[in-house]
C-alpha cells in the first residue's frame, strides 16, 4: 500500500479496537447516503459499504485512490471520487443520492477546521458527521460557555450542529503515530439553525475573539455600543466567552444587513 504523506497529513487508522467503536457509533443502515472523507488505506471502507450497501469516496492522493480502484473495481456500490474534499461539491453529490449525507472521515489536522466550514456551507445536504479531529478540536467544538475551550469555533458551529465527543483515541491506533491524542465527534446537523444567521453573525464572533481578555465592549466597540449591547439584555463588561451562541445572534441582527 502507499506511503503516508505528510503533505495529506496522512496518518492511517489501523487498530481493530477503535475501527470497532467508530463503526458502532456510526451505525450505518441499508439505503444511506454514505460518504468516507479521506478513506485512506481503506480500513473502515469494506465495513461502511457492507453496512449501508453504497458507499461514495472522497480521496485526494492519486496512490490511495489507485489502490482503492483496484480493490473495489468488482463494486458498482461503490464510487470514489478523486478529488480535493476542500473543494468537493457535497450539495450535487447530496442531491444526486436522494437524501442527505451522511459523512465518515478521519480529518487531516491541518485542513480539518476549513473543512468542517465548507462542508457546513450547504447544512441541508448534510445529515450527519462522524469525524476523528485533533482531541484540542473536538473539545473546542463541543466547550459550553465561560469554559477554557468555549470560542470562536464553538460559537460558529453552534447554530448548524449538535456537537458531542464519543471518545478518544491514542496515538498508537495509527502507522504512522501522531504527535497528539485524537477524539471521535458526533455532529448531527440541524434542519434549520438553532437562531437567525447571516453574514453578521461571522463578523461579531470574530470580532468578539479576537483578543479574549477583552471585555464584550471592548471587543465590539467597532460594531455596536453599550447601549445596543444593554438592549440585548447582556452586561457590556463581560467577557465574550461568557456568552450562549444565542446572544451573539442577537447582537448580530443589531448590526446593518449587507
């Protein structure tokens, strides 16, 4: 099989353990529209397609993808699609299924937060996301409010998913082995936002985190004033991690559109 490349961030899972425990938490069914992200050497490929019966694959490295043609040319089931997922259309694959997909994928740590961010541009076409990431990144993504975690990514997650950590895994369960601990993420996308979003939203957040010590009046004095803030029901002189993602929503409608 190909060598990991470090250019990929490639580290392949290889232990039957946790391949067991991330296969149960996915619990894939006949008919789903099933999507590995970056399948690698193939260790959970085989299971998924056997589970759901099709399985479409996303792989960017043109030596992976050539074994896994070769391995699975007997399966019409199955679809691999050598392509950059960072750039892959997941809506026209989504809309091509039927249904809305349900993504699998041992994230590169180095593309792993853009891509989160690209796949959930188009959240109708998303069902679900069981994704391995940096364990620092699952935390961050699941943090509640006033939390050491709890930021930018938190809050800009929040009003497309439902985050939860499933567990964790060791450096050893790959060849060859991270540096860092890895966790399991459980994303189920939300059919419509948790609260009113829109380009604001993003402008707020940033500006919100951009240095954390900073009071929210402070932080916002550019966008909105401590009046504006008061009127939100929110004290201007708290901290922005203090704050649910609901109350950045708030804030943001606050803003002029467009």
């Amino acid at each position: 099989m190909p060598y990991a490349r470090k250019r990929f961030g490639q580290h392949f899972l290889h232990d039957p353990a946790a391949i067991a425990q991330i296969l149960e938490a996915i619990d894939a069914r006949p008919g789903e529209a099933l999507v590995e992200i970056g399948p690698g050497r193939g260790a959970l490929t085989a299971q998924l397609l056997a589970a759901a019966g099709a399985l479409d694959a996303v792989e960017i490295d043109r030596d992976l993808a050539a074994a896994l043609r070769t391995t699975w040319a007997h399966r019409a089931e199955f679809m691999l699609h050598e392509a950059d997922a960072l750039q892959f259309d997941f809506a026209a694959l989504a809309q091509a299924r039927g249904r809305p997909l349900r993504v699998v994928g041992n994230l590169p740590y180095n593309i792993s937060t853009p891509l989160l961010f690209h796949l959930l541009r188009t959240p109708a076409a998303l069902q679900d996301l069981h994704v391995m990431l940096q364990r620092e990144v699952v935390e961050r993504i699941c943090a509640a409010p006033g939390g050491r975690d709890y930021g930018r990514l938190t809050v800009m997650l929040a009003p497309w998913v439902e985050a939860e950590s499933l567990f964790d895994v060791g450096p050893g369960a790959f060849r060859p082995p991270p540096q860092i601990w890895s966790s399991v993420a459980r994303l189920r996308v939300r059919r419509q936002p948790a609260f009113a979003v829109d380009a604001r939203y993003g402008r707020v957040v940033a500006a919100a985190f951009a240095q954390r010590r900073k009071t929210l009046r402070n932080a916002l004095r550019t966008l909105l004033d401590s009046g504006a803030i008061e009127a939100c029901g929110i004290d201007p002189g708290v901290r922005p991690e203090t704050l649910a993602p609901a109350q950045f929503g708030a804030l943001a409608q606050l803003l002029p559109s467009g």
